[in-house]
C-alpha cells in the first residue's frame, strides 16, 4: 500500500532506538522527512548517519533535545518551528511496588510519559490546526486498557495520554488534522529481549520468549513479542491520507492481548 508521505515532516520523540527508530524508519520508507530525537548527540547523529545512508543524505535530521523536561520542546521549535507529524513515542516504564514507588517516581514516569507529549502537541498543533492539515500520534500501551498493580504509575500514565489524545481530537473539527494513539503491546526491543534473556540464562532465546508470553501476556493471540517494525506500521497508516477518516481512536497493536471487543 502506497502511503506516500512525500514532503512531510515528522517528528519522532525518543526515535535513536527501539519502537521510535523503527517508526521514523518505516516513515522515511514512505517518504517522509524524519527527525531523530535524542538526548545524547552521539547516538542522535548514529541514528541520523544510518538512516540517510539507508533512505538518502539529508532525509533524517537530527534533533538533540531532553523533551521530558520543561524547555525541551522551545528547543525543538528553535530548531525545527513548523512539522506535519508528529509522534508522541518517548516513554519509560518500571515494576514498581506502589507502596515504596515515592512522588518523584511518579513525577519521572509522568514528565518522560505524559508531559513530553503535551508540550510538543501545544508546540505543534496550533499551526496544524491553522494549516487545516496534520497529524499527532500518541503511543501508549495495552496496559492503558489492563492496568498492573506491579506498574500503577506506568499503566495511569498511558490511560492518561488515551485522554488526552481524545482531548485533542476533539480541537480538529473541520480540519483534516487527526489525533489518534496507538496501543503496542509487548515489543521486541533491545531493553525487553536482554530482560528476558537475562531472567533466563540457560534456555535458548525462543524458549525464553514463549516462557515470558505464558507468565506475562498470557491472553495474546500471537503469542509472541511484537517487531517494533510491525507496530511502526500501524503507526505510518496513521500518519498517511489513508487514514483520513481515523481521528480521535485508540487504535491497539497488542497482538490480541486485551480480551474485549472495544
């Protein structure tokens, strides 16, 4: 399916790996111009290296930038002050027990979770909704609709940006502006494949993975972890024309996790 995102500009938060890399990837692949967020410059301009030297010299731009904290987001407007997509994917998680998880645990989780995302969208949207044309995608989590009590400042977190982004959508009214999220569930990161590895030592990759999918995501349909490719996707249809009609939806990649049907 042709997407074509010729002459757009994205921009993804938290994009030098995992799911986010994958999403500026696959947007680039659809013609997009991507930009790379990070906190680090050597692995901002690593990202941007690879991926202009895989889709063409100045097609990634990079973007060094902390926009979990105040500030963050004048920086990125500095720099870069009018974009079409833009893709709210920084994020963190942590177990915690919610008894010994303190204020600023909490404050951590929503600043990285929550916050980066309102502040860009306040950044962005407005010339969005003034150009009559744009996108914002949030990704948030499966645990959004299935909160852990291992993760309560995790799963509040992401059922908090659900609200938020239904917020939003509701400021694009005859516009075709769309603010949508996206629900991946377990994905296979470089974070989560050392985890389980790391948990199981003697068992071989495949069977370490299956073991985690049967303690932990018990009800998945696919019963494995997802690519992150596989999610970028979901993400790249919304970011396209093709998904006009998409707007204010919480649109799940969990893979069958979540046991309802709405």
């Amino acid at each position: 399916m042709e997407l074509n995102l010729n002459g757009k500009t994205a921009l993804v938060s938290a994009s030098t790996s995992g799911i986010g890399y994958a999403i500026a990837a696959q947007l680039l692949e659809d013609g997009a111009r991507v930009i790379i967020n990070g906190r680090s410059e050597a692995t901002v301009m690593q990202a941007v290296a690879a991926l202009n030297e895989r889709f063409g010299a100045g097609r990634a731009l990079p973007l060094v930038a902390d926009l979990s904290i105040a500030g963050g987001e004048a920086a990125a407007a500095a720099q870069y002050p009018q974009i079409d997509i833009l893709i709210n994917n920084m994020g963190t998680y942590a177990l915690s027990d919610f008894f010994n998880t303190s204020d600023a645990d909490w404050e951590r989780m929503f600043n990285t979770n929550v916050w980066s995302g309102v502040r860009l969208a306040r950044t962005y949207m407005k010339s969005m909704l003034a150009r009559g044309h744009g996108r914002v995608i949030f990704i948030s989590s499966e645990v959004a609709l299935t909160p852990m009590a291992s993760m309560a400042h995790y799963s509040a977190s992401k059922a908090t940006q659900l609200s938020i982004s239904r917020s939003l959508a509701e400021l694009t009214k005859g516009t075709a502006v769309t603010v949508n999220s996206v629900l991946p569930g377990p994905t296979e990161t470089e974070s989560l494949k050392g985890f389980i590895t790391s948990v199981n030592p003697d068992l071989a990759y495949a069977d370490a993975e299956r073991k985690f999918m049967s303690e932990n995501r018990p009800s998945s349909l696919i019963y494995r972890l997802a690519k992150p490719s596989e999610v970028a996707n979901v993400v790249a249809f919304l970011a396209s024309e093709r998904a006009a009609v998409i707007n204010g939806a919480a649109i799940r990649a969990e893979g069958g996790t979540v046991p309802t049907i709405a």
